[in-house]
C-alpha cells in the first residue's frame, strides 16, 4: 500500500511517500515559513520525487497530536482535503508514538515529550515499540514522576526535550539521554510506517485533530464569556 504521509504537530514540518517496502521520497523543513506557507509545495516535491499522483495513492497518512494547536489543523485539514479529493483513506498517527518510533533502537524507557508551554508537557512512554502510558498534558514534575518508576535509563526527544533538558538532567543526573538534534524531531516515514502497521483507517470526516487540553482560543473565549463578554 502507497501512502502519503503529513505531519506539521511539531515545529517541523514533514511529508514523505512510501509503502511497506520503500521510502520513495521524504521532505522535512524547519524554517522561518510557517507550515502553512510550506506544506502543500513539500507535498508537491514529495510527490514529484516520488513519480506518482494523488490518485496513485492508496490512503493517507496523518500526524493528529498531540502538539501545536495551529500545526495540527493545518495537516490534519490539509490531509482531509486531499483525501476527500481524491477519494482515499485516511490513517491517523500519534504524534508521540511515532516520535517514539523516531528515536530508533534504546534499551531502556523512550519518552517524547512535546513543549506544552507554562513548564508542561505532553508525554507518554515506550519500551521497545511497546506502549507504557497513555498520551497526557502535566507538569514536567508530574510526567517524570510518572516515567522514572518504568525503569532505569531514559530516552528525551521531541521539541519538549531541549526546552526541558536543564530540569530534567537535575531531576534524573546520568539516567537521562537526550536524542541528538539530527534524530530529536518526528520523522515522516517514522510516521507511515506506523500508519501501515495499522489494520483500520477512515474517511476523511473521521480523520479528526487530538487535542489533549482546550485550545488558549477556546480558554480564552470562556473566559471573556464568563466576564460579561460577547
């Protein structure tokens, strides 16, 4: 199965083309261009590169979150559109398992975190592929609460963990490794090789963002509305 595969949850963005067997192409950009501005034109390389079309596709493969509220619509809109367009599948992917899968082979506890802002974190915890916690939003405190009673050496990666890495190196001293910075972001084809591990995928009305917390929009529109405002 050829699939396209998105994912702007981060502030890298990414896109590749592949199947069980072979990367055809993959593109990742971190620039001063909002993901936005980057995507559709990846997508147009990745595909180019690939010497295929939408239409030459079997699904699509999308990054929905956790991660940046804003980069997270953009792909998972992006891959509804293209997928509707198109008449594919959709495949969604969890940011912090496939930043999981990024990180390669560890012995020992994988943990991606993603910058949640205001000293929090989302975060889960992997052994060898298998899944030790669920995604969540917590204080730093709280997550390494959590992970250091899963075992004896730890894995950071993701962008949480170069904003993170002073806190968490007092809090765990030499039980805590970092990932590299040319292996700490999601990786596309990490991403897809998930999606087609995957026995189901949806329509591109079920392909839906995942939002771990309320948007700050959303917060702050409760707020003004609890003040008297329209």
């Amino acid at each position: 199965m050829k699939i396209l595969v998105i994912d702007t949850s981060g502030p890298v963005c990414g896109t590749a083309v592949m199947d069980e067997e072979k990367v055809y192409s993959e593109f990742t950009a971190q620039n001063k261009n909002t993901h936005s501005a980057s995507l559709m034109p990846m997508i147009e390389a990745a595909l180019n590169a690939a010497g295929t079309e939408i239409s030459g596709l079997d699904a699509v493969a999308a990054v929905t979150g956790p991660g940046s509220f804003t980069g997270v619509r953009i792909g998972v809109a992006t891959a509804k559109g293209l997928a509707h367009g198109a008449g594919l599948p959709c495949i969604p992917v969890d940011a912090l398992e496939a930043l999981a899968a990024s990180a390669g082979d560890f012995d020992g506890i994988i943990c991606p975190i993603q910058d949640a802002r205001a000293g929090q974190v989302y975060g889960a915890a992997f052994r060898k592929g298998e899944r030790l916690t669920g995604d969540a939003p917590m204080k730093l405190e709280d997550y390494l609460d959590t992970v250091e009673k899963l075992g004896e050496r730890f894995l950071f990666i993701g962008d949480g963990a170069p904003v993170h890495r002073k806190a968490v190196t007092e809090r765990m001293g030499e039980k805590a490794v970092f990932a590299p910075a040319y292996r700490g972001y999601l990786r596309p084809s990490a991403a897809g090789a998930i999606a087609l591990s995957k026995d189901e995928s949806t329509d591109y009305l079920g392909l839906q963002a995942t939002y771990l917390r309320p948007p700050n929009a959303q917060k702050n529109k409760k707020l003004l509305e609890a003040m008297g405002h329209e």
